[in-house]
C-alpha cells in the first residue's frame, strides 16, 4: 500500500509532537516544519508559515520529495497575553497572521495534493474561539475565525477533501505551568472539568488520527471539542454560595 505522507506545523513540540509521532505510529510519513532547523530530522523542513511563498516552496517540496500528501494539520499558533485595548496593531496582525492566514494559506497550497488522494485537513483551534477569552482577543478571533474558514471550504472542496477542527481545551504540555500556573493551580482548574483533569498532548494527537481516518469519511465541516468536557458553570457556584448564606 501507498505510504500515507502528513505535513504536521508546529511539529515538533508540545501538542505538534505528539500528534506527529502518534500519526508516525499509524504508519504515515510526517513532515514538520518550523521556524528553525532540527539536524537529527530529515523529515523536518524550515518554514516560516506566515510567508506565503515558504508555505508554497514547502508543498512543492514534499510534493517533489514523496509524491503527494494525504493529511495537512495546521497545529501552529499561539499568543502571548495582551490588552485588546492597548495591543498594537502590528501585535493584532502577527497574530491573525499565524493563527488564521497562515492555515489559510497552507491549505490553499496543499488542495490540489489532497484533491488527487481524496485526503483530509485538520485544523487545531482552541476553546478560546468558542467562549470569551479576555487577555487573548485577537487570538480567539483568529481562532474563531479558522474554525469558520473550514466550516466554509467543506463545501467548497467536499467531496474530495475534508476539513475539520478541534477545539482544543487546557493541555498539560511541557510549558503548563507559564500559561496555567503551578501543580496546585492546575489542579483546581481541573477539578471544574468534566474530566477532573487537563488534556494530555496524545488526546488531542487521537483525536486528530480520528479525524484523519476512514472511521471519520462522514465528518466534515465540523468542530469536535476536545476540552474533557468543558468548565462546570461558575453561575453555579455563586447561586451555592448566595443559597448558602443565611438571610439578613
């Protein structure tokens, strides 16, 4: 059988990392790329992925290298912390550039190798599309406005390409604790889960092996929430604790 061939952005750390050795594991030949070099990794290319003309050089490349491409994930992307009021606008552009134009652009390039494999597109988003998300507003939009982008091209490039998202909860990656806090901190974040615990790398990297699969040919055009469930209301516990207090 045809080897299957993945390009994965972002590949090579954090939720990247596990997704790529998970679709390794599922015998597909996956090329990373990022800002800068790995030397021990022939299947690693550099690549600045808001550059419209890298993206391109890249899917010639693997086109030219491996003869066609069956999956694209668009896991690249992030944000600092800023103020929507005070943000720059150069700020604002950086980030919709990564997080939004880039996976545009990278799909764009990659349609006509999916089309000939019948192949599909999986783009990672984030929780932060879905709810607000103040301290992030631009990337949320971006977020938000990817999840919408593929909603979109479902129609237009089905049947031959599918295209989906995951909505991406809190991940015990490496860095947890500079965006969640120390152990303590993340433990009561995971106590408001459904699941009573933050998302490991591999549960998001499953869930894309999922939606790259033939158990997934009906799904596209969707957004599955990989969040454990998502946050218990907080309205909740402030009706508790006004039930609680005893009448003045």
């Amino acid at each position: 059988m045809q080897q299957k061939i993945a390009i994965v952005t972002g590949g090579h750390s954090g939720i990247g990392l596990a997704i790529a050795a998970t679709l390794r594991s599922d015998g597909y030949r996956v090329i990373t790329c990022g800002r800068s070099a790995v030397p021990e990794d022939e299947d690693h290319m550099v690549c600045d992925i808001r550059d419209p003309s890298a993206v391109t050089a890249l899917v010639e490349t693997v086109h030219r290298r491996h003869g066609g491409l069956d999956l694209l994930v668009n896991n690249a992307g992030g944000s600092p912390e800023a103020d929507a009021a005070s943000a720059s606008p150069r700020f604002s552009e950086r980030i919709i550039a990564l997080n939004l134009l880039a996976p545009i652009n990278l799909a764009q390039a990659a349609l006509p190798l999916l089309r000939e494999r019948r192949g599909s597109i999986v783009n990672i988003a984030s929780i932060s599309a879905l709810r607000p998300s103040p301290g992030t507003a631009a990337y949320a939009a971006a977020k938000a406005g990817l999840i919408a982008y593929g909603r979109s091209v479902a129609h237009e490039w089905g049947p031959e390409v599918r295209v989906n998202a995951i909505a991406v909860g809190y991940v015990e990656t490496d860095n947890a604790s500079d965006t969640y806090g120390d152990e303590a901190t993340r433990a009561r974040i995971a106590a408001t889960l459904a699941a009573r615990r933050l998302a490991d790398p591999e549960d998001i990297a499953h869930a894309v092996l999922f939606l790259a699969s033939h158990a997934a040919s009906y799904i596209t055009g969707t957004t599955l929430s990989v969040d454990g469930g998502g946050e218990r209301p907080s309205f909740l516990d402030i009706v508790q604790a006004g039930s609680a207090r005893p009448p003045s």
